[in-house]
C-alpha cells in the first residue's frame, strides 16, 4: 500500500511537431484515461507552445497539465525563458525543473534550485530531475547525486519541501532503453530519502514523491513500480504513445 498518491507525468520534450498533432495526443490519452483521479495524479507536458493550445481545451480534472521546465524571474532581459506566472496562467499546475537535457545545455544545480523556488512560490508542483550521467564501480555517481540534493534542499524554504517531487532519472537510461533495474531504483530511493533526512529532518523527507524516469514503457512500469517503490514515473518517448502511456497509467492503478 502506497503512502503517496503516486505520479504518472509525460514529459513530450520537443514532439509532436504541429499543435494539431498536440491535440490530438493530449485527447487520446485523456480517452483512455477512464478511473477516478484521485487515485493516480496524471500530468502532461507538451512544448511551452503547445501548452497553451492544449490548454484552450483543457477542462479535465482528470488529467493536469505540466511546463517542461520555467525560469526563475518573473520579468526583465532574459531572452528565451517563460516564467512560472506565464506557465500558470496557461493553466499548468506542475512545472518540470532541470531536465537532464536542460542541464546539458549548461543549467547549473544552483539555477535549477533557483526555478525550483520560483515555480514553488507560484503554487506550481515542481518535478525536479536529478541523475547521474555514468555508473562507476566506486559509487561515484552516489555523491553526485547527494550534491545536487544539497544545493536543491538548502534553497527550497522549509515549509515548502514537501511539496517537491523529484525524479530519479539516470541519463544513460534516458531514450536508451537501457532501464535501471527495479533494485537500482530502490536502493536510489533509500539513498536520496537518506540525504533529504539529513538536510531537511524525517518528517518532511518522508512527504518527498521520488518518481523513476529513463526508459519506462508498458512492459517494465510494474515491476519498476512494486519492486523499485518509487510513487511513480515521469516517462517520455512512451508518453507519445496514448496505449502506451495508459498501460503504465493503468499498471500503477493497480498497485493504489
Ligand atoms: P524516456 O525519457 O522515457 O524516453 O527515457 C524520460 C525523460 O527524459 O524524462
């Protein structure tokens, strides 16, 4: 029995390519999605742009709708950006924060921490993304994750912390098909659940959703899901798929 009301999201990265094709995915998953939503907490995040056609249409309680990642200031000279108010204002509820592809592009851990705090101050759910890029034989890839918790935890305000999610997502098992084993993925948890008590004491550790994400598909979500532990999955080339997608949806129904 899960303590958490588990997380399905569907990170759409830059896919599909046209907004009616945007449409289209976003009302063939809710199609499928037929089981009460206070079970499962479903989330979708097209591109920025897409958001706001999604979201014209976008009446469901069902299902919420998610930014790929916002920046930290409201306004000013930052070319490129979207901030959490405009996010919001298109009616996600969720944002997610320092994608590992976003990192690649040169996003620091203290940035990402910054966008965190910002979309926490707008009533966004953050999904924050953390993940080693390699696994070596000495455990390395451990205090690197541990670093990116710290710089994360210290800036998040204490009353807030609870209301993070945060999404285990090794890089090498992201598009690969290269899953991380359920055992991995659970001796990840404990290791990330470890670190948040030391930074932020148990009570508000234990209120953290740690979600997996790399690879996730219909076929690997339940065992991911019971052995793993994890309160659910942030998924992204399966999320393009509606079957697909709702298998995994209906897989972590199973197990609430
Ligand atoms: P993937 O991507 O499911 O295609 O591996 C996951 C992600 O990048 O969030």
């Amino acid at each position: 029995m899960k303590t958490h009301t588990p997380i399905v999201a569907g990170n759409w990265k830059l896919n599909p390519v046209t907004p009616t094709a945007a449409l289209k995915l976003y009302k063939d998953v809710l199609k499928g999605v037929t089981k009460p939503s206070d079970k499962v907490d479903i989330v979708m995040a097209p591109p920025t742009v897409f958001l706001s056609t999604v979201a014209r249409i976008h009446r469901s309680k069902k299902v919420a709708l998610a930014a790929q990642t916002v920046f930290s200031e409201v306004s000013g000279a930052h070319t490129g950006t979207v901030s959490p108010q405009m996010v919001k204002q298109l009616g996600a509820t969720y944002t997610i924060v320092g994608h590992s592809e976003e990192r690649a592009r040169g996003v620091s851990d203290e940035a990402v921490a910054a966008s965190t705090v910002a979309a926490l101050k707008q009533g966004l759910t953050p999904i924050v993304c953390i993940g080693e890029r390699v696994r070596d034989e000495n455990g390395d890839y451990y205090s690197f994750i541990e670093a990116q918790l710290r710089v994360l935890f210290t800036a998040v305000p204490a009353g807030k912390i609870k209301q993070v999610v945060l999404a285990y997502e090794p890089i090498w098992a992201i598009g690969t098909g290269d899953t991380a084993t359920a055992e991995d993925v659970h001796e990840m948890k404990l290791f990330i659940q470890k670190i948040l008590t030391s930074v932020c004491g148990r009570a508000a550790a234990s209120k953290v959703r740690i979600l997996y994400g790399g690879s996730v598909k219909a076929a690997n979500a339940e065992e991911l899901f019971t052995q793993g532990e994890v309160d659910g999955f942030l998924v992204g080339g399966a999320s393009l798929k509606p079957k697909e997608f709702i298998n995994i949806i209906t897989t972590v129904y199973r197990h609430v």
